[in-house]
C-alpha cells in the first residue's frame, strides 16, 4: 500500500512539474511578444511626427514594462514552485526505491 501512494505522489508530482513549465514556457513566450512589441513601438517613435501619436506610443510601452515586470514576478514564483516539487520528487523517488546499503 505505502509503495501505491509513494507512486500516485511520483505521479502528481511529475504533472505538476509538467504544469509548472508549460506555464513557464507560456509566460517566456508573451515576455518576447512584449519586448518584440516595445522594440517595435520605439521605431515607430523615432519615425512618427505626431506628439498626440508620440505620447500613445509612450503610454503603450509603459504598458507593455509593467506587463513585463508582472511576467517576471510570475516566472520566479514558478522557478521557486518547480525547485520546491522537484526537491519533492527526489524526496519521494528515494522512498520509492528499496534501500541498498546497511548502516
């Protein structure tokens, strides 16, 4: 019976690993979207004339920094999940396998 819950735990914790870097992934790829977008937009600046547009554009990518800044806060709450289940999993791999050695 221990050895069925040591599995299922294995189990949850590897979807969970799973979940955790697929959001990960996730959050990398709108963080390049939106650095894509500021560079973008910064071009845009130096070719536009108009102050109404300069001003749009500003506010924009101010936008798009604290969007980034909320993506980097996502990603090191996911980085520390994904250390803590993976410590988990070790933990919980060691369990399952039979020990080999007397002390």
């Amino acid at each position: 019976m221990a050895i069925s819950f040591t599995k299922s735990i294995i189990s949850r914790l590897n979807r969970e690993l799973a979940d955790i870097q697929s959001q990960s992934t996730n959050e990398k790829n709108k963080k390049e979207k939106a650095l894509a977008k500021i560079n973008q937009l910064q071009r845009d600046i130096k070719l536009s004339s108009s102050p109404s547009d300069l001003s749009s554009k500003m506010s924009r990518i101010n936008k798009l920094n604290e969007e980034i800044k909320t993506i980097n806060r996502v990603q090191a709450d996911l980085s520390k999940q994904f250390v803590t289940k993976t410590a988990a999993l070790k933990q919980q791999l060691a369990k399952d396998k039979p020990s080999n050695h007397i002390e």
